[in-house]
C-alpha cells in the first residue's frame, strides 16, 4: 500500500514536471508540443505507443481551445485519469502564466529587446527542425506498412492544410469519415 | 464582476476556437478589443508578437496579459482559467468515449483515417514555422539576399543532429538559441 502511493506520488510528479519542462520550450504555436511530447513519453519513459499518440493528438485537435493544452491534458488522463488530467494541465499553464504576467508589466522592453529577438530567432529555426525529424518518423511509420489508403490521406490531407488552407476541423471530419467508411478493420485496407 | 466577466468571455474564447492558436484570434479581437475594450489594437499587435517571442499558447498569452493588464494577478487567473475551462471538459469526454469505444471496429475506421490526417497537419505546421524561420518576408526564394542564412544553417545543423544523436531537443533548441542569437548579433 505504501509503496503503492510512492509510485502514484512518483507518477504525478514525472507528469508534472515533464509537461512544465516541456511547455517552457512550446515556442511558436500548439504543434510544438507535439513533437516534444512524442519524444518524452512515446521514446523517453515508453509509457503511450505511437499510434495511441496520434489518437490523442487527434482527440486534441477535435477539442475546442489550445491544442497544446488538450495534448498534455490527454496523456495526464491517459496515465492517471482526471487527476493527472489536471496535473498536466496544470504543468502546461504555469510556464506561460509566469511568463506572460512578468512580460505584461515590461513588456514594451521585451519586444524590442535585441538580444531576445537575436536568441528567438535562432531558436525558431531549430523549432522547425525539431518538428520536421519527428514528421520523418512518424510519415515513415506511416508509408512502411505499404497500405495505399493511408499514405492517399496523408498527402490529401497535406495538400488541404499546407496549400489549400483548409481549416482543420473539415479536414478532421473528412478523414474521420473516410476511414469510418473504408478504413474498418476486415474491410481488407487494416489488420 | 470584472473577473466574472473575464472568466466569461475567455470561457467563449476556449469554447469556440477550433483548431490551433490562429483560430482564437479573431474571438480574442471581438471580445477583448471590440467588445469589451480592454486592449486597443496596438495592444492587441503586441500580445501577438510577445506571443511568438514566449513558450505558450497564444489564447493563454492573451489571457494572462488581458487579465494582468485591467485586474492584476488575480484577474490574469480568471482569464486563463475561463480559456482552458471548456477544453478541459470536452477532452475528458472525448477521451472516455474513446477508451470506451477503441476496440469497435467503427472507432477503428475512424482512427486509422485520423492517424495519417494528423502526421500530415503536423507537417504542415512545421512547415509554415520553417518558412517563417528562413525567409524573413514568408516567401521562399534562394536568392542570397532573401533568405536567411544563419537560420538556414541552425535548421539544418539541427536536423543533421536530432537524426543522427537523437538527443533531448530542449537542448537542440536552448543550443540554438545561444548560437543563434550570437551569430545574430554579431555577424
């Protein structure tokens, strides 16, 4: 029983921590976390596998309101149910709350400070590039299984949100149609 | 009342933005700029880029700021607490149905048709952030004085990196950012 607690205790505090940390460097909009999250707990602790991953950053995106804040609330709800919801909540708020409400009294100072902008540039690049090795990964785990249907999506459903600027809740809805429809398993497409 | 009024209209503002950060700034614009006046528009520009300069989502940046701005500490936490209100709730319900209903065939359709639309999204906002990062007026061009070399050369730096060491990428980008604004500086 005791040590029982330990480990529920050791398990907040890792999902506490992990999306603070994590939350700290989302620099440049929801898809970030993504990438970052992915490595922590799908490669890092093993706890999520990849495919209940993009289930979860599905479910996110099919939730109103910021996308790096449903994330980290769906693997907290994952490991520890509505209370570890609420840790990880509570781990991805607190960085940007800080932040934010020191920047708010100065904050006509940080905008036009150039070391900050020098810094922030620099780490916008590597941004892109953090976001890029994992879209590698995952696009590959995708195409290796040599099924045609999903790789059709995923070039269609790059085409509508990188060209066509189609709005993602469509894109959703479509891709969640077309696989109810042909996607099944024993319809031949899926294990 | 004002916190009331705040946890309301950022409650709205959770509740109706589908869609990642960009999604919110139109709601953000009619409830705090138009409607209630608690920003101007200048104001407003300026949440926006301090919001690309901080870790965070922008409807909590505009939160925090908003609420800070017109009530203090404690209308900041109102704010924030009215944008991930909603989102907290219809997560919840959605992952129990989920988990509920995973092993039916149904869901499963729908999730193998989810998967790839989700990688494909990904890469579509990556991409965008590294136009944004290479090309300083969002046009890709490889004329020399178009693009932007040194972020040309951390992007790739980096990748070269995380492939190959596979290390922890908060270090990749604390890495670049030091170098990076070094270079920045001083080139």
């Amino acid at each position: 029983m005791e040590t029982q607690k330990l480990n529920k205790l050791k398990l907040f505090l890792t999902l506490f921590f992990s999306t603070l940390k994590i939350s700290a460097f989302t620099f440049g909009g929801g898809y970030v976390i993504v990438p970052l999250l992915q490595k922590k707990f799908v490669e890092g602790l093993g706890w999520i596998d990849e495919e209940e991953m993009l289930d979860l950053v599905a479910i996110a995106q099919s939730t109103p309101g910021p996308l790096a804040i449903n994330a980290s609330l769906l693997i907290g709800y994952r490991m520890a149910g509505i209370a570890g919801a609420l840790v990880t909540v509570l781990g991805t708020v607190l960085p940007p709350f800080v932040i934010m409400s020191v920047v708010s009294v100065f904050y006509i100072a940080f905008r036009d400070n150039v070391i900050v902008s020098a810094v922030l540039k620099g780490m916008q690049a590597a941004v892109a590039a953090v976001i890029l090795d994992v879209v590698i990964t995952m696009a590959h785990n995708v195409i290796k299984d040599k099924r045609i249907f999903p790789v059709l999506i995923m070039i269609a459903a790059f085409a509508a949100a990188a060209v066509f600027d189609i709005n993602v809740v469509f894109i959703i809805i479509i891709c969640g149609v077309l696989g109810a429809l042909f996607m099944r398993p024993g319809k031949g497409e899926e294990k | 009342m004002i916190y009331v009024q705040m946890l309301l209209s950022f409650l709205q503002i959770g509740l109706f933005s589908f869609g990642g950060g960009y999604a919110a700034l139109p709601l953000i614009d009619s409830q705090i700029v138009k409607l209630h006046g608690w920003l101007t528009m200048t104001e407003f520009t300026d949440v926006l880029t301090i919001s690309q300069m901080t870790p965070g989502p922008i409807a909590i940046n505009a939160a925090t700021f908003v609420g800070m701005r017109i009530a203090g500490a404690a209308g900041a936490l109102a704010a924030t607490l009215g944008c991930i209100l909603p989102s907290t709730v219809v997560a919840i319900v959605l992952a129990k149905i989920y988990y509920k209903y995973r092993e039916m065939s149904v869901m499963k359709g729908v999730m193998n048709g989810l998967r790839p639309a989700v990688v494909a999204m990904i890469a579509s906002a990556g991409l965008s952030i590294m136009i944004q990062a290479l090309w300083a007026d969002g046009v890709v061009s490889f004329a020399a004085d178009k693009m932007d070399f040194i972020a040309a050369a951390i992007f790739i730096a980096s990748l070269i990196v995380l492939r190959i060491f596979k290390p922890n990428q908060i270090i990749v980008m604390a890495a670049a950012g030091v170098i990076g604004g070094a270079a920045y500086l001083l080139l």
